[in-house]
C-alpha cells in the first residue's frame, strides 16, 4: 500500500510539472527538462570531492534545517554515487561570473561551477524547486540547467537616511537579493534627514546628525510635519556584522557617502564645514535643500577621514558618493568658493562640483577604491574614473558609456520603487509615477544607442528604493516585492518582455514562499490594468482591461461591480462621459481591489495628436495620446496620467478630423516645487484650419495659472476649426532659494478638453 501512494505521488508530481512552468526566477539561460524524477531525502549525501565548498554547502543545510527540519550528511569519500548530490567546482576560491550547469538525475543530482559564487547560485536554484509543505522526501524533476547571468551589477538600493531601518531588517533586505541571485546592496547612509554611520573621528555625526527634531507626514505637497524625535545609526560593530552577513552570500555592500549636496546633517554636527557657518538642524523636510560641503581643505580633510572608516568596514572597490541634487547658490555667494574658482581656472560653479569630485576620486583611488555617482556628476566633466548611476533616464548612462565610463542603469521610469505599482486610489501615499511589475520587466539596460563597444560599459541595472513615504520594514517590503523579482530577471539576462505572461505565471507561484516567510508583498499584479487607445470609429475611445487571468467584472453607471455585473471580453467603447469600474473575481468571489476610471468626453478625446518636443521618457507612458485620451490626472497623485517635459516646452497640435464649433479649451498642468515641478510660464491656445498658418485665441499668465490652481480655462467666442495648438513654455530654470536651484524645471501635462 505504501508503495502504492508513493507512486501515485510521483505522477501527480510529475503532471503538476507538466501543467506548470518551473517556478524558477531569474528563468534559467539554458534549460532541458528530462522524463523521471530524482528523490530528495534525509538520506541524500553531499560529495564534495576535492571542493573548498563549506559556506555554501553550510548555507543549503541552513535552508533545509530551518523550512524542512534537517540536513544532509557532507562526505568527500562515498563509495555509492546513488542518492547524492555530487558537487565538482573548478576554482573554487575565484570570483567568476557565476555559471554552473545543474543536472537532476534518477539517481543523483550533479553541479558543476566554475566558482563557490556558481555553485551558491546552483543551489539557490535548486531551493526553488524544493516545496514549500514540510517533508523528510521530495521529488525533484530531471532536468540539465546550463546558466550563468549576463550582467555584473544586479543590485538593489535602500535609503535609510529619511528612515531609519534595524540591523535584523537589513539582514532580511540581503535575503531578499540572495533569493533572486542579485549581487549588490547600494547602502544609502547619509543625507540631510540623517547621518546613520558611525565614525569615531567624529562622534556628533550621530550625536547630532543621526537625530531630528520630527518628520514631514503626509505627502510633500501637504507641508505637515510631526513633533517626534526620530532618528537611529549603524554602529561599527553593527556594519562589520552586516557586511560579513553579506559577504558569505556573495552580496557587495556598496556604501553611499553624499557629496557635496545631501549634507545637512553633517552640517548641523559640523557647521564650520558649510560656507556660511550655520547653524543648522538636521532637516525635518523631504526634498533638496541649499546648504552643501563647502570645497575648503577643512572639508577635504573631513571627508578623506570620514571615507578612510568608511573603507576600513567596506571591502567593496566601488563607493557611492552622491554627486546628485547639489544646488549651487551656497557656492555662488560664497568667497571662498568664488576665490577658488577663478584660482582654479574653473568656469562656473558647476565645474566646482567636478573639481570637488575629482579631489574625493582621486584620494579614493589612491587607496585601491572606485567611486560611482548619480548622473549629475557628469557635469562640469566627468572624473577621470568614475563610474556613473543614471536615473534621470538613460542619457547620462548614454554619455558616459559613449565616454568610455561604467555605467550602473537605474532610471526612474523602471528602477523607482518609490513609485505607484497599482491605482494610486487604492495604494499607500508615494512619491508619485506608476511603476508596475510589467514595467520593470520591460528594462533593457544596455541603450540601443550604443555601440557592441559602448555597450561594454554597461554594468548592469539597479532598483532604487528611497523611503521618504516608508518608514516601516513591512511597508518597503510591499514596495520592494515582487517588482525586485521582476529587475532579478532582467539583469540576469533572461528577462523576455514579449512574453511576459511567461514570467507573470512564474512569480505568481512565488506569493506562496512570500506567504510562508511572512513577506509583506503587494498584489497590485491581481489588479485590473487598463490601456486606453483611439476608437476606429474616430469617435471617443478604446478602454482595454487586463488582469493576471481571466475573471473581469466590471459597470459603467457607478455602481461597484460584483460577481453579477458584465463580463470583460472585448475594450470597451467609450463614447460619452462616464465612470468604468472593474475588479478581478475568480470563483465568484472578489480578488482584487475595484477600480474607477472617469472620462470626461470632448472634442477633443481620441484624436490625433502631435508633440514638437516627446515628454522625458521617466514620465511617458501613454506618450502624447494622454493629453486625448479622456482621463483626467490626479492632482495630488500624479501618476500615469500625467506625463512630464525636463526643461522642454509643451507644443501639441491637435487635428479634429473635421471642422467643427468650440469656445473653450481646458488644460491641466502641475506644480510642486518640492519635486522641481512648475508651472508654466503661460498657456497659449490658437487655432487653424490647414494646420500652417495658426491664429492666436488668448494667452493665459503665469499669475493666472496660478489662481486658477492649475486648471487652465481659456474661454472665447465660438470658433469653427480644424486644428487646435496649444503652447504652454517650461518655466525654464528653477530660481536661487528653491529646491534644485540652478536645474531644470520639471513641465507636468494632462488633458486638452476642447469644448
């Protein structure tokens, strides 16, 4: 009888595995599956041979004793090859790229490795196959995995600076990575919220800077702040435990010092290191402030004592130091700083931030280190070599590769998981943007733009996750997961956009070990997505709803859809003004939170539309038919329904297929200084019939704008046209005083209605 249920077990393992794709993530880059299955049980041994193999072999047993409640025998002399897992590493004490082939057999399992860092990821491969229910045997399906990943940075980001995350949680953030084969946590350290490292030379970087006075609730725009001290650092010790934590699981602690921006915190513990002196107090604000490191021998000396702890607790070759957000008008008033521009032969203020960075790099690569920077250190010149973290988009990656500079893609259109992941309605409040799991998934992080050569600069991709909006573990673990599974898959090189269905299935498989660890992940991935596109007909538009499977209800008189409402099939036409709402069910019973799409139907909705300038791809999606498509943008949360120009002017010109009457156009654009974000200088509307020769209806001021609170009415006598463009300019440089002083303002645009 025993007998009996074992094979019984075994074929309907084997038709589950028939039935569904191996939950493995990242997909292998070579995988064969093979008829029969081989049996792990207590009995298995691990030969290891001649193999220097012990952390890893060590971290497998830990993996089965603390899910199954035991661990295989480890031997190098066995004198019976069946129900072993044979390992055979070529050098076991390189650092190679990670390959390993991985071959389950009837009667043993094998892997072969070039390295330890091969072997660790063999066996993280193998752990996804094992089941997540507790047993003393599995069944594991035969199968030959050839595999190694593509890129060399795979990382993952965490500010701890605006809060403040435990030393057990940073443990469990490098699980994470280790999980899905990432090799790189970017370790944000520093800023003007918090100074959360340790440094004996100076002791009131955490005894002033590790603390403030409160915090900013509630999103940027609400300005409201709390009273409650808040604050915390990594001792030493705290930070020797972490790296070594990682190191075992070949993890690279990448440490971020900020410079010369980002320093308030530094500041308030130092104030002599400022140009004006102070005083300071550890800032309560998100946001980019005014107050930088001054570039006087003081700071240098600072700031090489600082990095000189730094290195002794961080092996790793690389260091972030910032480089980003440094506001220059400190630098501009400053006579020390005027005095050693023009002793330095140096242009402007900008070529300072180069001088600046250029000193650092140079101290750091005379002690064997590189550094890296945000995309911002690119100008003034580039330092001669330093690596560069794009996240303005792709262009700052684009020039440096182009430079012959390594290059970290990171760009907040794919890698921001601050972002929104579902229907800011139904989503804890966030920075802004809309970045889903597909989104993610969609990176390519080697720009078409480049060369075969170029693109040998491209060390690989990042997700940044910037915690302004997160202040507890459980929530960065809903922002963090699954997107970051989804990142693991591009950056190892497997990822296949076109077929993302594929990876949908598999990380669905997954909420089941998210589930058992007690991970708090989002399952914005079960929410109804929707995609609007012109009608055929010319008249409204197309709403198309996905969700991970089949199962949509949804209604259009603003009633909540149920069980019994109509079934999503085919987009729906939208023809007038109305609200769709729609969820996900699955056996009769709701699966997903509801969402709610009004359309505001005009002239205008579904029509062709052109740009003179493409909105900046980190704020696109839907490109210029957002400005026709129906849905009007959220003014506190701005996410897909926006889309953004940096430092570029909104020029659209909308054909109305024919002539027809209106005496009124509507359009909505955004401010939020905090986020760079303004209005612009003034909103132009005319008119034409050809589509050349344009004649001009009214012009609305910037003082206008204001009062209108963003909502841009233009209002005439009726017209008969054609054509309608609509002008509105970047305000162009944001002023002395205000947050990203010196860059470009952001231009943010949602629906022309014409009426």
């Amino acid at each position: 009888m025993k007998k009996l249920v074992a094979f019984l077990f075994l074929v309907l393992a084997c038709i589950g595995w028939a039935q569904n794709t191996l939950p493995l993530i990242p997909q292998p880059k070579d995988l064969k599956q093979h008829s029969g299955i081989f049996t792990l049980n207590q009995g298995t041994i691990i030969l290891i041979g001649n193999s220097e193999s012990d952390s890893e072999i060590q971290l497998f047993n830990q993996f089965l004793e603390s899910n199954y409640g035991f661990e295989l025998v480890t031997t190098n002399n066995s004198k019976s090859p069946i129900n072993t897992i044979q390992i055979q590493v070529e050098q076991p004490k390189s650092n190679a790229s990670g390959s390993y082939q991985l071959d389950i057999e009837v009667q043993h399992i094998r892997i072969l490795a070039q390295s330890n860092l091969g072997l660790f990821y063999a066996f993280q491969t193998l752990q996804q196959l094992l089941p997540l229910s507790k047993s003393s045997e599995f069944v594991l399906p035969c199968l030959t995995i050839k595999d190694e990943p593509k890129y060399a940075w795979r990382g993952m980001h965490l500010d701890v600076c605006r809060h403040f995350f435990p030393k057990e949680f940073i443990k469990k953030y490098i699980d994470y990575l280790v999980m899905y084969k990432m090799n790189t946590f970017h370790w944000h350290l520093t800023d003007d919220q918090g100074w959360r490292i340790e440094i004996k030379k100076y002791p009131k970087l955490t005894e002033v800077g590790a603390f403030r006075k409160g915090s900013m609730i509630g999103h940027y725009t609400e300005q409201k702040f709390d009273d409650k001290p808040y604050g915390g650092f990594y001792t030493q010790e705290d930070i020797k435990e972490i790296v070594a934590y990682a190191k075992v699981r070949h993890i690279t602690v990448v440490p971020e010092i900020e410079m010369p921006g980002h320093a308030v915190a530094a500041l308030a513990s130092y104030p002599e290191l400022s140009c004006t002196g102070g005083p300071f107090e550890v800032a309560l604000q998100w946001g980019v402030l005014d107050d930088v490191f001054c570039p006087k021998e003081s700071t240098f000396t600072f700031l090489e004592n600082v990095l000189t702890e730094v290195m002794a607790l961080f092996p790793s070759e690389i260091i972030h130091i910032g480089g980003d957000e440094s506001p220059k008008i400190r630098w501009k008033n400053c006579s020390h700083c005027q005095a050693l521009i023009k002793k330095e032969g140096l242009k402007d203020e900008h070529e300072l931030q180069s001088y600046f960075i250029k000193r650092i790099e140079k101290f750091l690569n005379s002690k064997g280190r590189r550094i890296i920077g945000w995309d911002e250190i690119l100008e003034g010149g580039l330092a001669p070599n330093a690596a560069v973290m794009s996240w303005r988009g792709t262009e700052g990656g684009i020039a440096a590769a182009k430079q012959k500079h390594y290059v970290v893609m990171t760009p907040g259109s794919h890698c921001y998981f601050d972002h929104y992941q579902g229907d800011p309605k139904n989503e804890p409040v966030a920075i802004g943007g809309y970045t889903t799991v597909e989104k993610v998934y969609s990176l390519e992080p080697t720009p078409k733009e480049l060369s075969e050569e170029e693109a040998k600069y491209i060390l690989g991709a990042q997700g940044n996750l910037w915690t302004e909006y997160i202040n507890t573990p459980q929530h960065a673990e809903y922002m963090l997961m699954p997107r970051m599974a989804a990142l693991a898959e591009v950056v190892w090189g497997t990822s296949e956009p076109s077929n993302y269905q594929d990876f949908q299935n598999r990380l669905i498989q997954h909420f089941s070990v998210y589930d058992k660890k007690g991970i708090n992940y989002s399952r914005s991935i079960f929410e109804v997505t929707s995609k609007v596109s012109p009608s055929d007909k010319g008249n409204g538009v197309l709403f198309s709803l996905k969700s991970a499977n089949n199962g949509i209800r949804y209604t259009t008189d603003g009633t909540l859809p149920d069980a019994r409402s109509k079934s999503y099939k085919t987009p729906i036409a939208i023809t007038k003004s109305q609200t769709v709402k729609a969820a996900y069910f699955e056996n009769g019973k709701q699966k997903s939170a509801v969402i709610e799409q009004p359309f505001f139907i005009s002239k205008s909705t579904g029509k062709k539309i052109v740009l003179t300038h493409p909105p900046h791809e980190n704020y696109a999606i839907g490109g210029s038919f957002t400005l026709v498509d129906g849905m009007r943008g959220n003014m506190e949360k701005y996410g897909r329904d926006w889309i953004g120009f940096w430092g570029k002017d909104l020029e659209a010109t909308i054909d109305l297929g024919k002539k027809q009457t209106f005496s009124k156009v509507t359009v909505d654009v955004l401010r939020s200084e905090g986020s760079w974000i303004y209005y612009p200088k003034y909103v132009e509307v005319l008119i034409s019939n050809d589509g050349k020769d344009f004649k001009s209806m009214q012009k609305v001021s910037s003082e206008e704008i204001v009062e209108m609170k963003g909502v841009v009415t233009v209002e005439f006598k009726k017209q008969k046209a054609k054509f309608v463009k609509v002008m509105a300019p970047n305000a162009g440089k944001i002023p002395d005083g205000k947050p990203g002083a010196g860059s470009s303002c952001w231009l943010f645009v949602d629906e022309i209605v014409i009426e």
